[in-house]
C-alpha cells in the first residue's frame, strides 16, 4: 500500500470535503446570527496588519509544536532525520480537521512509510502531542472560569480525569498485569509486542520530567494562538485584553475537542461566540473575530498541511515505501 493511497483513505475515512462543506455551514450560521451585513462591514474594516500577524502567531506556534513533537523523539531515543521529521508533522496538520484532531495519528503510519519505525514505537508520542495540548488549553480555560467567576466543575472533573489516566499509566506493575490479561485473548495475543511497546513509550513520555517540559511548551504554543485572538479583538475593541482571548480560545478549543465534531466545528465557533457576548462584545464583534481566528488557526492549519505532503509527494517525487508490518 503506498503513502498516497494510505492519504486517499483516510480523505475518504473522515470526510474532509464533508468537513468543509460543514464548514461553510456553521460559518453561514455565524454570519446569520451576528447580522450579515455588519460582520461583512467589520470584517473588510480589519486592518489587514492583524490578519498578517494572526498567521505569523500561528506559523510560530506550528513551529513551537514540532519541538515538542521531536523533544518526544529524542527522549524516546528514536533517530529520525530532521527533514523526515518535519515532513511528517507538518503533513499531520491536514489532518486537524478531524474529530478530536485524532487523524493526526496517520503520522505514526507515514513516519514508518518514510524511516521505517515501527507505528507501535511513535503513535505515543502523537497521543502525547494531544494530551498535553488540552491540558494547556484546559488550563488556560480554567484561569479564566476562575477569574470571571464562571461554573468551572465539568473543566476541573476533566482535568483531573486527565491527571488520574496520567496516573494510572505511570502505575507500571498494574498496566502491566493489565496487558498480560489482554495479550491472552486470541486475537490481540499476535500484537502482544506491539503492544508492550506503545504501553513503554508512552509511560516514558507521561513520566514527571517530559509531561513537564510537553506541558510547557504546549503553553506557549497554544498561549500564541491566543495572542492572536487578543489581535484581533482589539482591531474591534480597545477594551480587549489578553486574559480575555487566552481564555475564549482556551474553552473554545477544548469544548470542540470534547465535541469530537470534525476539527470542532460548530462546537467550537459556538463557545467562543456565546463566551464573547456574555463578556460584553457584541454579537457582531464576536462573530467577526471568531471567524477570522478560526480560519486562521484550523483552515490554515489543514492548508498548510496538504500543501506540504503535496510539496513532498509530487514535487520531490519522494513516495516513500510502506511496510508490511510493524
């Protein structure tokens, strides 16, 4: 099976075209509910320099992200060559128009198309990349329930259902015992090495130390995109405050997520807009801003994504081979 057939499924999997059909949808809806004239009005009034530094906050934190992505690796141990590496993940941000961005975990199978390492060694480390990216945003989303006063128990009780996994996991001897049950059952006992490899990994990389620095790191990643919230709320607003975006975009991401909807959409538009208006903004102001900032940071992600796979696959005439198995 080649890497463009491997794409081509996973296309036809999570239906991407669907997904922006869906897209075109809920931003439909948006422009209904905040009067369309006016968000057209606002949106042409946005001084174009805001919009530059929306994509120039994101393009950074895709950058921020790809340290993470290969501090795992070098933790792991596992040598990959820095353009494959980078290949592999800015390929992986097409996928982000997923449900729950889980379509990511493609770049497990293209990393082992293009060097060869066993999906069982790294698809850890994209559940890693997942993990603490809501814990970062999670986190930003409860500074601001807390500071604005906001009901915060479903944010908290998800926080701690992270940490308890997190726990659980770093529980060798019990997960242990735990894949001995499963490797007896007929049909997973063939993956049984597979197995104890991914459950290794990823207790390495939820260990004090690298969910630490992860952590960090997804902080000023996903705290950038924030930023750019703040951008373009005070392009609206003089009012508008960095607290404020950290916050709308830090719920709004993590209720999309939760939402397990296609890259968030609807779930995710609908937090941000409905937070705004109860912070004040206008429905007209709201809209605008959660439109430009969603185009900014999911569909030129995924653009961003296929225009590198695509950069790769026809113009470097690199296919890569597929493995048969792990």
């Amino acid at each position: 099976m080649s890497v463009l057939t491997t794409i081509n499924r996973a296309v036809r999997r999570h239906g991407l075209w669907v997904t922006a059909l869906l897209t075109v949808a809920v931003f439909f809806g948006l422009f209904i509910i905040g009067d369309s004239s006016k968000v057209v009005s606002a949106l042409l009034a946005v001084e174009r320099w805001r919009i530059a530094v929306v994509f120039v906050l994101v393009t950074l934190s895709y950058g921020i992200r790809f340290l993470k992505w290969d501090y795992y690796f070098r933790h792991l141990g596992i040598d990959i060559p820095p353009k494959t590496s980078l290949i592999v993940f800015f390929s992986g941000l097409m996928m982000i128009v997923t449900p729950g961005k889980a379509g990511e975990v493609w770049k497990a199978w293209f990393l082992r198309d293009l060097d060869g390492v066993p999906v069982s060694q790294t698809v850890s480390v994209v559940g890693g990349e997942r993990v603490t990216d809501l814990i970062a945003l999670s986190a930003f989303a409860l500074l601001g329930l807390l500071i604005y006063q906001r009901s915060s128990i479903v944010l908290i009780g998800m926080i701690l259902l992270f940490l308890v996994g997190i726990s659980v996991l770093q529980w060798q001897s019990f997960c242990l015992r735990v894949l001995g049950w499963v490797e007896k059952v007929p049909v997973v006992s063939s993956y049984a090495t597979e197995l104890e490899a991914f459950y290794e990994n990823t207790y390495t990389l939820f260990q004090l130390r690298p969910l630490s620095i992860a952590f960090i790191i997804s902080l000023i990643a996903w705290g950038l995109e924030g930023v750019a919230l703040w951008v373009v709320l005070s392009g609206f607003s003089s009012q508008a405050t960095l607290l404020t975006a950290l916050f709308v975009f830090g719920l709004g991401s993590v209720v999309g997520a939760a939402s397990l909807l296609p890259g968030g959409l609807g779930a995710t538009e609908a937090s941000m807009v409905g937070m705004l208006v109860v912070l004040g903004y206008t429905q007209t102001i709201a809209v605008s801003a959660t439109v430009i900032i969603r185009v900014g940071t999911l569909w030129y992600g995924a653009i961003l994504g296929t225009c590198v796979f695509v950069i790769y696959r026809f113009v470097t005439g690199h296919v890569g081979t597929t493995q048969s198995t792990d």
